[in-house]
C-alpha cells in the first residue's frame, strides 16, 4: 500500500460509536519505537507497516515468525515495528495496541493481523466495536480501550512521528524493511537474512 500522512488526509468527523479523535492539546507525547528483542543486538531489522495493510498482514503470518524463532529469540537482531497510517482504522489499532505496555504491544500486533480481515469488515462504527473486541481478547480492559481511543494527544504524536519517520527514511509503501539502515527491496525471510 500507498503510506497517506496527516490526520487532515483522513477526513470527516467520527460518526456515534466510533473511535473518536478529539482536538489535542499543547502537551508532547513521546513515541517510543516498539523493539523486539535484545536492543543491544548486532543487527537491526525495522519494518514499517500498516495495521490495515493485507500484504503487512502476510509478511506479519510468514516472515516474522521466522525472524523471531531464527534471528532475534537467537540474539542474531532485534526487530523495530513503526505504524503508518493510511486511514482512521489504522490509528486506532496503533492507540489501542500501544495501550496495552511494551511487554504486550507484540502480542496485540500479532492479534491485530491474524484478525485483520475479521475486525477491518464494516463501517466505522462497526470497526470500532470490532477493535475493541480484540483489545478485551488480549487482555486489556474497557477503561484502558476508552482512555487509548480519545487520547487525541498521542494520536497527533503518532501521526508525527509517522510523518518524521517516512520523511527521513524515504518510505512510501508498506510493508518496507531496512537491514542496518539498508533499506532492502524485497521482504521475504531469505532477501532479509542475506542482507544481514
């Protein structure tokens, strides 16, 4: 997929029962990068990806299983996760999953994908509803969901740290992988490996 940036880029106003993203405040909020991993690893493997994004999907089902199990569990690299946002949908699954701490923010990923078609169905509201579904299956609880969905402060800081992110690494589809800084121009298990 095509990466979009800018809250202005996705639209109208949230209907009822929908994720809301309220007007933020002046505060900052910081955007931490979501490692997997020894972060003193030798090698470093990013992968920008959409929670939204079906090919993100099947590199999530087909490729990191392996990266972890081969690569990083081993010691060999660590694994940095950044969103992009081509929509609302995707927003709210990067708030809710981030919700959940550093400790769970892979396991809800990994959620995320594996039902991505399951909550993705319907409109927003539906969508909404849908998220919520899986963040109570992993665990978390609906004053925790409510307080991620309208933290309109850390959905702007997202989206900025999205737009930095992109900028500065030249990214403009997902999913896109770097090896040490290389960006890679295929994303399978064995193009990732070879260029580590």
């Amino acid at each position: 997929m095509t990466a979009g940036t800018g809250l202005a880029a996705m639209g109208r106003k949230p209907d009822a029962g929908e994720a809301a993203l309220p007007r933020a405040s002046d505060s900052v909020v910081e955007i931490p990068d979501m490692i997997l991993g020894d972060p003193a690893a030798p090698v470093e493997i990013i992968e920008y990806a959409s929670f939204t994004c079906s090919h993100c999907a099947r590199f999530q089902a087909t490729v990191k299983p392996r990266l972890v199990a081969e690569q990083i569990e081993t010691g060999q690299a660590k694994f940095i996760f950044r969103e992009v946002y081509f929509d609302r949908p995707g927003i709210w699954a990067s708030l809710m999953a981030r919700a959940a701490g550093a400790n769970r923010f892979f396991a809800v990923s990994d959620l995320l994908y594996e039902r991505q078609r399951d909550w993705l169905s319907g409109d927003p509201a539906e969508i909404a509803r849908n998220l919520r579904k899986i963040g109570k299956i992993a665990g978390m609880q609906e004053e925790a969901l409510e307080e991620a969905f309208s933290d309109a402060d850390k959905a702007e800081a997202l989206v900025a740290w999205q737009e930095t992110n992109l900028a500065r690494d030249g990214v403009n589809a997902t999913p896109t992988v770097f090896v040490d800084g290389k960006r890679i121009s295929a994303w399978d298990y064995e193009s990732i490996v070879s260029a580590m």
